[in-house]
DNA sequence: CATGAAGCGTTATCTTATTACATCCGGGTT
DNA sequence: AACCCGGATGTAATAAGATAACGCTTCATG
C-alpha cells in the first residue's frame, strides 16, 4: 500500500483522471462479486456519478442525473443506491457538506480522514488511523470508549495553494 | 486549566449540573460584556436552554421551548440565537448530529474533539489540539493545509459502560 | 428627540431525508 | 408452466433542517 500523502497529493494534482475512476470502478465490482451483492445498473450508475470527479456530490445532484438518464425521479432512488455503497465501502459519507464522495482505494483504511479542499471542492481521504489513535488515547482518559469517528478538515490542497486548480 | 480528561469524566458523571450551567452562564455573560455584545432574552434564554442539559438540542427542539416561553415560534428565532452563540464561542455545532450544544468552557480550546455517548447522549469537549496536530501533519506531507477541522466521536462513556446512566 | 444599526418577528421557500406502499424481476419449487 | 419469494425499483407523501426576504421595534449615540 502507497504511503497516504501519495494519495492525498494524487487526488488533488491534474491526473488521469478516466484511468483513476476505470479503476475503482472495476474494483468495486470484484468487491461485491465477492460478497454476492449485487452491482445493479442505478447502483453502478450512482457510483460511477460519483466516480466522475474528485468532488462529493449532494444526493439530489446524483439524483438529477440519474432522473436525466432514465432512472427513477423520487429522493429514495438515489438515497437508496447511496446507502448500499456506503455499506459496502465503496462510497463516503461527508457530514460537513450532506453529500457523498466514491471511495478510491476501499479496503485499506476504511474510516480515514477527509481533506476537503474550499477553493476546487476535491476530496482526499488521508490514513485515519493515527489521528484515530489520537483520539482514542485522549478520550480513554477520560473513560470514553471511542466507536465511529467522524474526522473531515477543510482547507487548501497544493495544487490551489500553488495558483489555482485551472 | 484542568487536565482534558476531566473534562471529560465530569461531564458524563452524575455532578450538581445547576452549578455548572450557571457558571457557564456567568461566564458567558462576561465574555459578551467584554467584547461588547448583547445578551439579549432570547439568546440568553437559548444559551440556558442548551445548558439545561449535557445533550445536544436540534434547532427545531430550541425553537419549540423559546415558543412555549412566549417568544417567535418561526426558524430564524431559533437559527440567528445559535448563529450568534456559536460565532461568539458559546455553543458549538455538532454536523453529525444536525444539533447545537453549550460550550462549557469556552475560550480554553474552541476547536475541541466532540465524544457523543450513544447511550446517554451527552457530549463532552475533549482537547482537539493534539489531535489536530496529526491530522495536520498527515495532510501537511500530501500538501494540504488544514484550516478548520470537524472531530466528532461516537461511543459509551465510562458512566453507562458501568451499567447505564440511571 | 432624530437617526441609523441591530434585533426580532413573520411568511414563504428551499434543501435534505425518510416513511409507506405498489410493482417488477429473477430464481427456486411444485 | 404455475407458484412463491425476496430483493430491487418505482411512486407519492411527508418529515426535518435551513435560509431568504421583508417590516416593525428597540436602543445606543449624537
Ligand atoms: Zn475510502
Ligand atoms: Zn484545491
Ligand atoms: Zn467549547
Ligand atoms: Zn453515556
């Protein structure tokens, strides 16, 4: 597994982009294969929405598209195919911004730290682990047994810092 | 100031709560003072509201005691109190929970980690400072700035660990 | 007291999310 | 083939959270 500020600093700088989402995308699909689920095509079309750009999308914006597309018009389609991809990995939850992002890399750390990006809205997932840690430690102190840890920062990414994204 | 780990196992344990919402409110009337802002009724009534209790209150749940008191019963009564309180370092705004909650200490560090005891729904402050520390060094080696940063923990505290809270 | 800024209240509207229920589809059973 | 089942999909309706726009009142200040 690559170092995660490799991976930071790839989500935000000019790449391949088609490469990157082909990728996750096929990646996904062995994943569920594996655990029998099913990739149905509004599932497979909300991911690969999601998979188009770096950014996190509301889900009324994943759901305009996929209305445009054919799919059904009603918030539950799209909360739907969200909630199954989040409960398989292959899609984030960002609380900061009710929306959703596609996971990059699931597997690995799957409750990482969210860098955030205010000038291109990129989304980076960091390694949570230590900062979980971190956590974890100060809070056992006090007698807080730590579960679910919700960690997004916002910020300027190097690319934006560097000049602006375009 | 006392160690964040006290803060912490105050919070959660039984503890003579009058005392400690009044002194916030003590506290928080001279902030104001000082920086030259009202303490108007509603925001003074919103404030003791939230330190009613330990827990976190959604808007809506504030809008619903500040009509019962006589006061607006429309969302902006509610929203532009908080939005005053949590720009003046009173209240903080919990985005995993769509809730605001007294600051019990402000002024100390007012980027704190959030604990959220998912039995007894009290939320204690617990020091960010270390924790942000990693979050931005991780970010810092994949070239991102970290300006503002949400840490929001879900867990058992060690008082409904022990058998619950009543 | 005049004046302007801040505060409070209202209506209306917008965004986000969930509940409830009907229908469809694929696979296995008789 | 006819039957049954669970999961997936679609719809309508509604709940929950948040903001925009506007007018009246209050209050510090000169
Ligand atoms: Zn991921
Ligand atoms: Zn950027
Ligand atoms: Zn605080
Ligand atoms: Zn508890």
């Amino acid at each position: 597994m690559p170092e995660s500020s490799d991976h930071i600093a790839a989500t935000f700088a000019p790449h391949d982009h088609q490469e990157c989402a082909r990728r996750a995308l096929d990646e996904a699909a062995a994943r569920l294969a594996e655990q029998g689920a099913r990739l149905t095509p509004v599932r497979r079309r909300t991911l690969e929405i999601l998979l188009e750009s770096h950014r996190a999308l509301g889900a009324y914006e994943v759901l305009d598209r996929l209305a445009a597309e054919g799919f059904g018009r009603q918030p539950p389609v799209a909360y739907r195919a969200l909630e199954f991809l989040v409960g398989h990995g292959l899609v984030h939850r960002l609380q900061r911004l009710n929306a959703f992002t596609a996971c990059l890399h699931p597997g690995d750390d799957h409750h990482p730290a969210f860098l955030i990006c205010r000038s291109c809205d990129k989304v980076a997932e960091a390694a949570g682990v230590p900062i979980r840690d971190a956590l974890s430690e100060i809070a056992g102190k006090g007698g807080f047994r730590v579960e679910r840890a919700t960690i997004e920062a916002v910020g300027l990414c190097a690319t934006c810092a560097a000049g602006g994204p375009a």
